[in-house]
C-alpha cells in the first residue's frame, strides 16, 4: 500500500532517506519530552523521529495516511518501538486544534514537512502556542524559509520575520532541491530551525506590538509616520528620527522600542 499525494492538500512526499534523516536531526531534544509531527504522510521523516528520546505524536488530515501510518508503517518499521507510549497517530487538522490541551501544557516540539499552503498558518500558530513550544524545526518553500530567517534591511524581511524572531532564535540549515519529491514542486524549499529565546516575554503590551508590525508593513514602502498614520500619531512623535524610516529597516528590538514610544504617548 502507497498514499497518493493529494494536490488539494499540498502534498509533496519526500524520497530521499539522507534529507529526511537531517531534518529529524534539527531537533536538540533539550527541555522537552514529546514531539509533534504535522502532515507525516508515509512516515518517511516518522521513522527517523522514533529513534530519538521523546514520544513522536504525527497529526495527519488525510485519512488515506492515517490508515497507513496506522496499518502498514508499523509493519515496515517493526524494528522501531511504535507501541502507544511512544507513537500517537492523531487525525485532524493542526490549525484546528488546541495544542496546549492535546499534551497537558507540557512542553512540545513542532517539526514537519509542512504542506506549502499553510505553512505561515503553521508559524503563526507556533507563536500563538510559544509558551509551550520551545523548539519549532521543518521544511518550508525555501521564500518562505528565508523570510522567516532574514534580518531588517531585506526585501524579503516582514512581518513573518519579525514576529518570529521576537520570540525564537531562527536558523536556516539547508536547501532542498524538488528532484527529491513525489511529485516534485516547481520551487525548491528550505529547512529551518527555531528555539525559543531564553527571555521570550515582551518588555511592552503584545497585542499592540503584533499591531505596529502588522500596520507598518501594510504599506512596507512608506516611512513609518505615513503607514502608522491609524495611530493618531502626535506631531512631535511624528518629528521623531524613527518615523522618517521604513519598517523593513527597522530590528525586531526597534520595533519593540517603536512599540513602547507608541504607548507612552498614550497609543
């Protein structure tokens, strides 16, 4: 029995063992005891999970995977401990889930081979879930790999970027070609790493943080005091040498401070 990769839902299975290997191997496996797996179609990059220390959760939407990880995987892998207290298959969508629930609040690694589709989604919700999640590793469309990797001063750097290096250290580790895919995509992709920064709480109000960047970078070609113009700005504020610069020139940590500026006039 094979699954057949579904267009509909992204699917592109990896083939090639070595990349699927180095992936699992992004993990560190320091300060948490259960992983979780999104979208691990045939279990190619499962195999590798189950040789390390923590319990491998795989969360899948497609039934037909479903019915495979649970009927033949444990079959082709019965060297690999796929007994309950090691191995969860969970049907459903990540992006509906309570994360936090499924594992009791305990802390819990993310990796995947993300499906293309909704793979900010994915991020996004691993920042929702930050308190619980301190590690975060798995391939993306390579743009969007780099995008979550790069630093202010790019055209690729936005609001991805910034809302996730506010809270994770990122680390991109390596391209992957499409010639390794069933069927290949038409774009190579990228594997990163994030771990979740010692000290990830915010020095200012969270909400209003997530608010400015996105703000900011709704109009990325104009300087701040022409794209924060929602804010009311005061027009000494506006004199400020910081308004006179555009948002993917700024840091995360000048964000951050652009953020406290906004609330001490009252925003």
């Amino acid at each position: 029995m094979s699954v057949k990769a579904k267009k509909h839902l992204g699917q592109h299975f990896l083939t090639d063992e070595s990349i699927a290997k180095n992936i699992a191997d992004a993990l560190t496996e320091v300060g948490y005891e259960n992983v979780l797996e999104i979208g691990p179609g045939m279990g190619v990059l499962t195999k590798y999970l189950l040789q390390k220390k923590p319990k491998i959760t795989v969360m899948e939407l497609d039934r037909e995977s479903v019915a495979y990880l649970k009927d033949v995987f444990p079959i082709e892998q019965i060297n690999l401990n796929t007994s309950k207290g090691k191995f969860e298959i969970i049907e459903g969508d990540f992006l509906k889930k309570n994360i936090p629930e499924i594992f009791n609040k305990k802390q819990v690694a993310i990796i995947g081979n993300f499906p293309y589709n909704i793979s900010t989604q994915i991020v996004f919700k691993a920042i929702e879930y930050k308190d619980f999640v301190p590690e975060f590793a798995g391939m993306f469309q390579k743009e969007v790999a780099m995008r979550i990797a790069e630093k202010e001063g790019s055209k690729v750097y936005g609001i991805l970027s910034v809302l996730t290096q506010a809270f994770f250290d990122v680390e991109y580790l390596f391209t992957v070609p499409p010639n390794v895919f069933n069927p290949p995509p038409k774009v190579d992709s990228g594997v990163i790493r994030l771990i979740r920064k010692k000290d990830y709480s915010l020095p200012v109000d969270e909400k209003l943080f997530f608010r400015v960047v996105k703000t900011a970078f709704n109009q990325r070609r104009k300087m701040l005091r022409s794209s924060l113009k929602s804010f009311n700005l005061s027009d000494s504020l506006k004199e400020e040498p910081i308004f006179a610069r555009r948002p993917e020139q700024l840091s995360v940590l000048e964000f951050i401070s652009l953020t406290q500026k906004l609330a001490d006039h009252g925003i």
